[in-house]
C-alpha cells in the first residue's frame, strides 16, 4: 500500500514538474519546439534529481545504519568533500571539461583517497565515534582546501561559478550528466544489495555482529566503497546537495519502517521525492536568479526534520 | 572437546590453562575484573590472546574462519544491545543469519520464542521491552543456533528471580542435550545448583576448577571476593550467605 501510495505520489510529481513552466501548466507538449523543452531539458533535469535523490539517500541511510549513529550522513564521513576537492580542483586546473568522462574519475578519486585517509584514521577495527570523528576532520580539511582554491581563483567569474556548483544544483544538466551518474547509481546500489545482510546484522553491538560470521572486514570495504560511489557521481553531477541524505533516513524512520534494509529501500525513494519536490519549488518559484539546490534543500528540509522530529519517535517498527 | 592452553592477555588474563569436555555446564566464577570476560571473548575467537591458544577439537579458535566459527560457537557478550526499534521477531530472525538451518527461518523464530517464552513479544520493538526481557530476547539470540559451544557472558543478569531459575535450568537441559555451555557469572548459590564444574578466576589467573563444593572453598572465596560465605544444603538446593571478611575490601568503595 505504502509502496502504491509513493509511486503514486513520484508519477504525480513528475508529470506536475514536466507540465509546468514558468507560464503556469502548460500540458502536454504539442509543438516540436515544447517537446524538445520536456525532453531535451525537463526530463533529463527531474530524472537526475530523482537520481541524485536516490544516490543520497540509499548512502545516507546506509551509513546510519552501520555506523549506529542516527546523525551519520554523506558529507559527515568526509567522502562528498573530498570528491568535491578533486573536482574544483580539476576546474581550476582546466584540466577537465565540465562534462567529461573522466570527471567522475576524478570526484571518486577524491572520493576514495577520503575513504583510504579514513580507514587509516580509523584503524583496523574502526568504532562508529572514530569513524564520524575522522570524517568530520576530514570533512573540514577539505573544506578548507576547497576555501583555499576559491580564494585563489583566477577571476571572479571562476569564483561564482565554482561556489555555485558548490551549492548543488541540476539545472543546465542534460542527458551526459544522467549518463555520467546512472552506472555508478547502479553498481553502488548493486554492491549495497549485495551486502543487505551484513548491513542489516549492524542493529546488534560489534561484539554480537562479530560472533555472526561475517567477513566484516571486506563487508565494510565493500558498503564504504558502494557509498563512496554513490555520494562521488552525486558531487560529480549535482555539486554538493546536503541534508538529503540525512532527512531521507529519518522521514522514512518516522512513517514507521525501522528494519535496515526497507530503510534503505524506502530512503531511496523518499530521497528521489524529495529532490524532485525540491528541484520543482526551485523551477517554479519566480526569483530574479535561479535558487541552488543545496541551499533550497536546507531551507526546506530543516523545518520539515524538526516537523518530523516533533512526532512520536522510536516506538513504531517494521 | 574445549581446550585453554596458558591463554594470557596484557593486563587481563595470565596463563589460564583448561580443558572441558561437551555435555557439562560450566560456571566461570570471579570478582569484577577477575577476567570472566575476557576469558570467554578468547573462547568466541573475538580476541586474540597475546599467548597461548583456545582450542575447540583441536582447531585453533582464533585461526578459524569467521563461517566455521559461526557454525561451531554461539556468544552472548556482556553488553548486547540493538540499535534500532525493531521488532523482537526481526532481532531473532537476523540473529539466525550465515547459519545451515534445518528448519524454515520463521519455523525456527517461533521454535525460540516458544522455548524463551517470547511468543507474545514477537512484534513487541525492542524499545518498548523491560531490561530483563531485553536480556532473555539477546539470550535467546544466542542460544538460538544450537552450535556445539555455546558462550554466555553473564546470561542470568537484570532477570527476575523466576527467569534466572529457568535459564538456568534451560542452559542446563541444553548441556544435557551434548552442548558445551560456559557461562560467566556472579550469583554463586545458582552456580553451585547448576553448573556441573566451575573455574574461579583471580586477578587473571586461575585459581581453582573443577566440582562445585571443591572450587567453592572457604579459602578461595575469600581470596576471590574477600567474603565469607555461609552455605545451606539440600536436596532442593543451595543457599549461600555472604558477609565481608573482617577487616578486608574496607574502604575500597
């Protein structure tokens, strides 16, 4: 019911953001040059919100879950600066197209030399605390660093538009981007899938998992490795989107399904919901400069956790 | 067969050498940091011993693989806990994960319930339990997957004197059924009625094992827990009453 109710709720969205225009609701595209709008910049655009959405919150919930820490998100762990350091340094190089298929080698590459720089902080039987911990001082020292190359940008117009794509945005996106994010959404997805039982055994102590028979070094490697993808393609295509990888987990939480692994799943969804409502109010909302992403989906999803946060909490399962 | 040879830890445990054969109830006796628990965490193959080795049928526990030892032992730490509101019947379920069952997953979740008497608590979260129904929820996690060892670390702690008497006598049926089952705790009178051997632990070291009446010595409980202890036997069972030695542990809180 839960699963009709959303898909419902997605199918209504999306015809609502492909039929509207700043015009009001516009239907359904009849000339070639409205149907080129829908396809050509529309789809692309909402599918690589929902996308992004998805990639945030399957990485958000997913580390909550294994960390045990219910403030765990993708930029806590450090992951999503240091791809996004790679990146901006990648642009003010000039090494890189702002498209270009090596742009998400290189955000995972920061990306992975941030999960390497983390498991050595962590140690070799890594603790929850130590990990987020480690992740925040990485997370900050990237931040400076990225700081540091904005203050050394060559011209202003450099600088505004590497602080936009900072701030997250999908607009001016097309179908490379989508292309781009899709193979890692689904192999990180895939890797995820792959260690749903380890993932879902992290409700019990580390002393419990442990007696569990699981290989918990490689299933770790692989679940930080599936999230280092997932957070690297959502920087590499969006910029830096923050809040949805920890409000997905927790509206999720609050509807009552508190298992792991249809945590994960439904996360997914309500991530992809949720960067789709937040891409629409950005689309439609007349402003003199086009809001970004980031700082729409702060406005947006901090009321709505606190909302969130206001009902009863903890007591519902699945 | 369970076999310790001189397993020493930094600090925690020195040179405890041990056998016992499967089908007993073990007590592991001592006072707080006596090194119970470190002695059973050697035992799981959670932690490593600096020297010597734990040996279940010769194998070294330490060196098994993680699937062979999730075959072979079961653990209940001392502190377990879940993370998350789920549901009892979940925690059960994934408990029962990497394991060659005989029977359906859902068939084995209510056969465990049964025996614990959580059948009512099933899809109760285990947020809304009490302490003590936390505890026989984790017991019974533990005690689940039927392996050769099993492992409880103070399994009787925060239950009500009607659930400490049946575990008890639970863990006892499952010793009788082939198991080895060690457990570590501190109530002294259920141990002497249950346990079919014990080993005290002393500062790391052992001090003394074997038959329940010869560990429990005047001598030994003194030099363990500074008491003196007063017991009633009968056929119905024991009874102990403790009282602090003269002149000893004063001042220690």
């Amino acid at each position: 019911m839960k699963f009709l109710l959303l898909s419902l709720l997605l199918l209504v969205i999306a015809v609502v953001y492909l039929g509207m225009g700043h015009s009001g609701w516009q239907g359904w595209p009849g000339s070639a040059l409205q149907q080129d709008i829908v396809l050509q910049i529309r789809l692309p655009r909402l599918l690589l919100a929902m996308a992004n959405g998805v990639a945030l919150g399957l990485a958000g919930a997913t580390l909550q879950i294994i960390l045990r820490n219910p403030l765990a998100e993708p930029g806590i762990t450090g992951v999503a600066g240091g791809a996004a350091l790679a990146t901006v340094l990648a642009m003010y190089t000039g090494w890189l197209l702002p498209v270009s298929w090596w742009l998400p080698l290189v955000g995972m590459f920061g990306g992975a030399v941030s999960l390497l720089l983390l498991w050595l902080i962590a140690g070799t039987n890594p603790s929850g605390t130590r990990i987020i911990l480690g992740g925040v001082a990485i997370a900050s020292f990237s931040g400076a660093l990225i700081a540091l190359v904005l203050n050394l940008a060559p011209n202003p117009f450099a600088f505004q538009e590497w602080s936009l794509w900072l701030m997250g945005s999908v607009a001016n996106r097309g179908w490379p981007h989508l292309i781009l994010m899709i193979p890692c959404l689904v192999i990180g997805a895939l890797l995820l899938f792959s260690q749903r039982q380890f993932i879902g055994a992290h409700i019990f102590d580390p002393a419990t998992l442990r007696s569990l028979g699981f290989n918990s070094g490689r299933g770790s490697l692989f679940v930080l490795f599936a999230v280092t993808l997932l957070v690297s393609a959502s920087v590499i295509t969006a910029g830096v989107v923050s809040f949805i990888g920890l409000l997905a987990p927790h509206a999720v939480r609050l509807l009552g399904i508190q298992r792991p692994y249809p945590l994960m799943v439904w996360s997914a969804v309500a991530g992809a919901l949720l960067m789709a409502i937040i891409d629409m109010t950005i689309r439609l909302v007349p402003t003199a400069v086009e809001l970004q992403l980031g700082v729409v989906a702060a406005f947006l999803g901090a009321p709505l956790l606190v909302f969130l946060l206001r009902r009863p909490y903890g007591d519902t399962h699945a | 067969m369970l076999e310790l040879s001189a397993v020493s830890v930094r600090k925690r445990l020195e040179g405890v050498s041990w056998t016992a054969a499967p089908g007993q109830l073990i007590g592991v006796l001592g006072a707080n940091g006596a090194g119970k628990s470190t002695l059973l965490a050697c035992m799981a193959g959670q932690l490593s011993p600096d020297s010597g080795g734990c040996y279940w049928q010769q194998q070294q526990v330490s060196r098994m693989t993680t699937q062979v030892r999730r075959q072979v032992i079961s653990y209940l730490p001392q502190h377990p806990s879940v993370s998350a509101p789920v549901s009892v019947g979940h925690v059960l379920a994934t408990g029962l994960v990497n394991l060659r069952l005989p029977v359906a997953l859902a068939e084995r979740v209510s056969q465990v319930a049964r025996e614990f008497n959580l059948t009512n608590l099933l899809n109760r979260p285990m947020t809304q339990l009490s302490g003590g129904e936390q505890r026989r929820v984790h017991l019974a996690r533990s005690l689940s997957s039927d392996s050769a060892l099993a492992l409880c670390d103070e399994p009787v702690a925060g239950l009500d004197l009607y659930y400490q008497l049946r575990v008890m006598e639970l863990l006892q049926q499952r010793a009788r059924s082939g198991q080895l089952v060690c457990i570590a705790l501190h109530d002294l009178a259920l141990a002497a009625r249950y346990c079919d051997k014990l080993i005290l632990l002393h500062q790391g070291q052992l001090l003394a094992s074997g038959q329940p009446m010869q560990v429990l010595t005047t001598d030994n409980l003194r030099r363990a827990y500074g008491i003196e202890a007063r017991w009633w036997c009968d056929d119905d069972g024991v009874a102990m009453l403790p009282t602090l030695c003269k002149g000893e542990h004063s001042g220690d809180l």
